[in-house]
C-alpha cells in the first residue's frame, strides 16, 4: 500500500508540473511584444510583407474577409494565372513557397494551426528583449524548470508550526493539500470548457456537453469560494484563520478561471475570429 501512495504521490506532482509548465508558458505569453500577422515557423522573422506574384502573404486566418476568395488559396490562384508547361509549373512552385529572408526556410502560404501557433510564439520571442524574463519563462525549458524549482521549493518548505528540519523536510505539499479536491474538480470543468469550444468551433454536436461543464464549473468554484471566505463555526475559513497561502491561491485559481470562462464566451461570440473555425474555411 505504500508503494502505491508513493507512486500516486509521485504521478500527482508530476501532472501538477506540467499543468503548471502549460500555465506559465501561456501567461507569459500575455506579456511578451504582439506578434506580426505572419511569422516564419523557424525564426519568427516577420514574412508579412513578403508577395508572390504581386499578392502579399497574408495572416493565416485572413481569408475569411473576403467570401470571393474564402475558399480559394492564394496558392491557387497564382497557378491558375502561371504559364502552362514544366517551366511554368516550376515557376509557379518557386512562388509558392517563399523563403523567410532571415534564415532561408520556406514558409508555406497555407500554414497548420500548430504550426501557425509554434510561428506566433517564435516571433514574440524574438521581438521580446533579452532581459525580458517572460521571454525566457514563454519558452518549454524555462517554463518547466520554473514549475520545478517552485514545485520543490514548496516541499522543502515544513508544514504550518513546525521547524525547519530534515524530519519535516518533503512535507510542505501538506500546506496546499486542503486545495487538492477543489483544484481536480475546477480542472475537470476548465477540460469541458476547452472540450465544449472545440465542438462548437468545429460545428460538431455539443449539447451533451453543456450539463456537465456547467457543474463542473459552478460546483467547484462555489466550494472553494465558500471555503476560503465564508466558512461557518465548525469549519472557519482561510480568510479567518489566516491562512494566506491557501486564499491567495484560491483566488488565483478562480482568476484564471473566470479568465478562461470569459475568453471562450469572446470567442464564441465573435466567430470570425475563431482560429479552428478559421482553418477550416482555409482549407
């Protein structure tokens, strides 16, 4: 049995760092220069105002402005006015693919959102100054390494009235523990949540969902809410204990909560600019 609290033990901080790493990259994210409306994949480098045939490249959720030309990429159009022929087609292939003029690699009129995403990141990056620590918190490593070392930083930490002391030393994980339940379920919902747009943004049926993302979301939230501000005699709450670390998290984690809540209902509203919805008009 203790082998197998230690392995779960092991496996929770484990997702907790990541959930974390993912958590840090995307606000650091928030901080770091706007990025151009195109960048190359490798560099970032702006490759916005680069043309083929005379068309400026444009951003890669920019075709939907025009119904005309919402479903023929520009790639397309350039054959369709390229001479006949092998020359003609090689021509036409050369001037499909620029070459980003910073490191030479080509960058794609038609981009995935994975890779449109990877480019957007590489830009801001580069844009961001070098003693800009978001721009090395926005980055895989350092985000990690980040979650990590406060991660440990925590469990080295001994428990509330008690001495600092190799005796106390990896339990400090028990000071965020009354956050353990809360936290799972509140990260249950803001999954349903992520779930819900995607169906919804693919115009797939999402109705089934609604039910469950709306517990999900409520139930949590006013629990831990209740916990850390109102309580009752019998079970006060972190507020009026004093327990600052447990409500300063509380209310961060109901931040981005109601932040996430707040950006997907934007962006159900404003359809346009959808970036799933945009990629399949693309296409």
């Amino acid at each position: 049995m203790g082998v197998f609290v230690a392995s779960f033990a092991g496996t929770t901080m484990d997702t907790a760092c990541r959930l974390q790493r993912y958590v840090i990259q995307e606000l650091a994210r928030t901080f770091l220069p706007r990025a151009p409306r195109r960048a190359c994949p490798t560099c970032g480098y702006d490759v916005s105002g680069l043309s083929v045939a005379g068309k400026e490249l444009e951003s890669p959720h920019s075709h939907h402005e025009e119904s005309t030309h919402a479903h023929t990429p520009i790639g397309h159009e350039r054959d369709a006015e390229a001479e006949p022929g092998p020359a003609g087609e090689a021509s036409g292939a050369a001037a499909a693919d620029p070459q980003c003029p910073e490191c030479g690699t080509i960058c794609p009129l038609e981009q995935t959102e994975a890779t449109a995403w990877r480019a957007t990141l590489r830009a801001q990056r580069a844009l961001a100054s070098n003693l800009n620590p978001f721009k090395w918190l926005a980055t895989v490593h350092g985000a990690t390494l980040f979650a990590v070392a406060t991660a440990a930083m925590l469990a080295a930490v001994p428990p509330p009235g008690q001495a600092l002391s190799w005796q106390n030393a990896g339990m400090g994980g028990l000071i965020l523990w009354p956050l353990f339940g809360a936290t799972n379920q509140l990260l249950a919902g803001l999954a349903f949540i992520v779930i819900a747009a995607w169906l919804i943004a693919k115009k797939r049926p999402w109705w089934f969902i609604v039910a469950p993302t709306i517990i999900m979301i409520v139930l949590p939230a006013w629990a831990l809410s209740w916990q850390a501000f109102v309580g009752n005699e019998a079970n006060p709450s972190w507020l009026a204990d004093a327990k600052w670390p447990l409500v300063a998290i509380a209310v961060i984690v109901l931040a981005l909560e109601a932040w996430l809540v707040v950006e997907v209902g934007v962006r159900m509203v404003r359809k346009d600019s959808a970036p799933l919805e945009q990629s399949e008009q693309d296409r």
